[in-house]
C-alpha cells in the first residue's frame, strides 16, 4: 500500500528556487520585480536624455518664487507676494475643503434619494427616480456651469443693499446673499493664543474638545451597551451625552472670549465675517447632486439586498417603518453600500478638479494652471498634481477600507 508522505526536509539547493513549490512564487515575483525596476530605469534614463538634450532639468527650486498673483478665497493667510509652494497650499486646502463639504451632503442627499424610491408613495418615489435618472445621466461640468450662471443670474449685486431704501437687504441682519457669494458671521476670539486671541491653537484646543467630547459619549455609550446585556435594563444616556457635549465646548468658547464678525457693505462689496464664494457653492453643489444620484442607486441596492424577512420581523415586534428602516435595514445594507460609495468618494474628489471652469482656485487652478504657465514647469507641476490626488485617493480608500471591514459580519 502506498501512503503519501512529505518530501523530506533536506538542505537548502539553488535548484529548489524552480523545481520546489515552497519558493517558485517568491523566485518568479522576484524574477518579475526586478524585470519592472529596470524598465522604469529605463524610462527614467531616457527621460532624462531628452530632456538634457533639449536643455531642460527636473527641478523644485520653482516653488519658493514669488506667486504674484491673488486668489480670491483662501483658508489660510496668502497675498500675490507669497511663494508658488503656499500658493500650491492654498490650492490643496481648497480641494480639500470642497471635497470634504460635497462628499457630507452627497452621502445626504444619496440616502435620502435611496430610502425614498423605495416609498409606497407613488408621487415620492417617481419624483426620486425622475431626480437620479436626470442628474446622473448629464455630464458635473454642465451642472457646475448652470448652477453658477443660475446663481450669478438670480442673485442680487452688492449694490443692492446699499441705500436708505435697499433693493434687498440681509437676512436677519447677519448673512447676505450675493451674486459673489455668501456672507455670514465669522467667529473669532478675543482671548487664547496667538495674535488677538485668535491663533491656531485655540482651534487646536476647539477641536480637541469636541474629540473628547465624542470619546465621552461612545464610552458612556458602551457602558450602558454592557450593562443592558448584563441586567437587561439601559440606563438612560441622553442628559449625560448632552453635557458632554455642550458643557465643555461652552466651556472652552467662553475662556477663549468668543465673539462673531458681521458681514458689513464696504464700498462696493462686503467685508468682514465668512465669504462662501459662488464658484465654491456651485462647485460645491454641482459634486453634491451629481454624485448623489449615483450613491441613491448604490442605497437602494443595498437596501433591497437586505432580506424582506427582517422587516417582515421587526414590523411585528412594534417598531414603526422609520425605526425599521434606521436600526434594522440601514445597518445591514451599509455591507452593500460602503464599497461602491468609495468610489463615489474619490470620484467627488477627483471631480473638483473641474472647479477651473468657474474660477474656483483648487490644486489644479493654482499649481496645475497659473503657476505651471508662469514658471513653464510642467513636468514639475503634473508630478506634484499626480503625487497629490494619488497620496488623497490612497488615503480615503485606506479610511473607507477600514470602516467597511468593521461593517462586516464577525463569525462566532
């Protein structure tokens, strides 16, 4: 009877490196690495003969030149004497910023879309249908372009409000709406550190408050999780979750001496407050409801994904049809939901490169367009473009990637 047995462990010969399974894939990976880094090397030599011989070289020194030109909204100190580098920051936090802001209300408006076409109200759920089907079959730049025409259009000049008898006049006294944009109250600290009590570090100590804050609530949370699974009655958590929240950042802002600068009619703009420019809101808005129609349609897949049975189950336990919704269907669906909606993330964020057509000045008007055409250092500058969304398209795949794999089922 032949039995099968283990090849005898024997020592290690050049040939097992092919003929042994143990170390075939690792020979033919590193067979295959290799052959890659020569061909890049390749490349790179030839890269560099050409642009040798053409006289040019592959150098960074361009960024600490002066910009010398405005950009008309910024998160950070810039005028047209600060340097290219600080101009690219500009641009980064910009994209940054209109990236973060569409992919919020984007999941919103996506949610909203998904639950409601799966409605028993007819009218509701064509209206939602009509919406996805109209805004995801026309192309973002369109829709930027109308909705910052709309709006330049509608709104009313800054000139209107000045006069004893304004054509219009701000909301409340405290924003206004333009055709340049949206002014409202800005806040500020009159205590803390930094210049005027209105420094970095005392957003720094803000923000670190409302993350602790967060900290509180989950582990108060969890402990009252833990005790209802060991006696089966839940402390109630609410005023507790809501002094931590509030107590400490109320707190803070009153240390800090904060204080709220109204937007005022200077000349022939405003001035003073928060500028929420019309190229921001359009761009803004645009990534919002175009990608909002593809994230409805990823909801409703993944709605319907979910077993008619756990409905059917927690509609006879008592719940009403939006607590079914919320803490029975929504949580099972997010296992559907998540991995497509990380493309739809780094679709928004590569999508606001588009904010040139409206004058919006993200990493792609300032380094990619005014700065490469002043310093004519365009192999320079498309590098740094490609470095920045790759690094920011890596980043928001590894965050969603972890947060999807939290999602899943975890076996006993």
């Amino acid at each position: 009877m032949t039995t099968l047995t283990d090849p005898a462990k024997g020592a290690f010969r050049p040939s097992m490196l092919l003929y042994d399974t143990r170390y075939r894939s690792l020979t033919l990976q590193a067979i295959a690495a290799i052959v890659l880094a020569l061909c890049l090397m390749y490349l790179y030599s030839n890269l560099a003969d050409n642009l040798r011989a053409a006289g040019l070289n592959i150098s960074f020194g361009f960024l600490a030149d002066t910009a010398g030109y405005d950009i008309n909204q910024t998160l950070i100190d810039y005028n047209s004497q600060s340097s290219n580098l600080r101009a690219a920051v500009v641009g980064i936090l910009n994209t940054l910023l209109v990236a973060f802001l569409a992919c919020v209300t984007a999941t919103i408006f996506g949610v909203l879309a998904g639950v409601l076409r799966l409605s028993p109200n007819w009218l509701v759920r064509k209206l939602m249908a009509f919406y996805v089907e109209i805004f995801r079959n026309i192309p973002v730049l369109i829709w930027i372009i109308i909705i910052f025409t709309i709006m330049t259009a509608v709104l009313p000049a800054p000139s209107a409000f000045r006069g004893d008898d304004p054509d219009s006049s701000m909301l409340f006294n405290l924003a206004a709406f333009t055709n340049r944009g949206i002014y409202i109250p800005g806040p500020y600290f009159t205590r803390g550190f930094g210049l005027e009590g209105n420094g970095g570090l005392n957003w720094i100590l803000v923000i670190a408050v409302l993350i602790g804050s967060l900290i509180g609530t989950r582990a108060v949370t969890a402990s009252a999780n833990a005790k209802q699974e060991a006696t089966g009655v839940r402390p109630k958590t609410l005023w507790i979750n809501l002094a931590i929240w509030f107590v400490p950042i109320i707190v803070v802002l009153f240390a800090l001496g904060l204080q709220w600068d109204i937007p005022a009619l200077r000349g022939f703009n405003f001035g003073g407050g928060i500028q929420i420019g019309g190229p921001l809101i359009a761009l803004w808005f645009a990534l919002s409801i175009y990608t909002g129609a593809f994230i409805a349609e990823n909801v409703r897949a993944g709605i319907l994904s979910v077993s008619k049975g756990q409905t059917e189950a927690a509609a006879a336990l008592g719940l009403r049809p939006r607590r079914v919704m919320s803490l029975v269907v929504l949580p099972q669906a997010l296992r559907v939901i998540v991995p497509p909606l990380i493309s739809q993330y780094l679709n928004i964020t590569k999508n606001s490169s588009l904010a040139i057509a409206v004058g919006y000045a993200d990493i792609t008007a300032t380094l990619g367009g005014i700065t490469l055409n002043q310093t004519g250092r365009a192999i320079e500058c498309v590098l740094l473009l490609m470095l920045f969304y790759l690094i920011i398209s890596l980043l928001i795949s590894a965050f969603m990637n972890v947060y999807n794999n939290s999602m899943k089922l975890k076996e006993r």
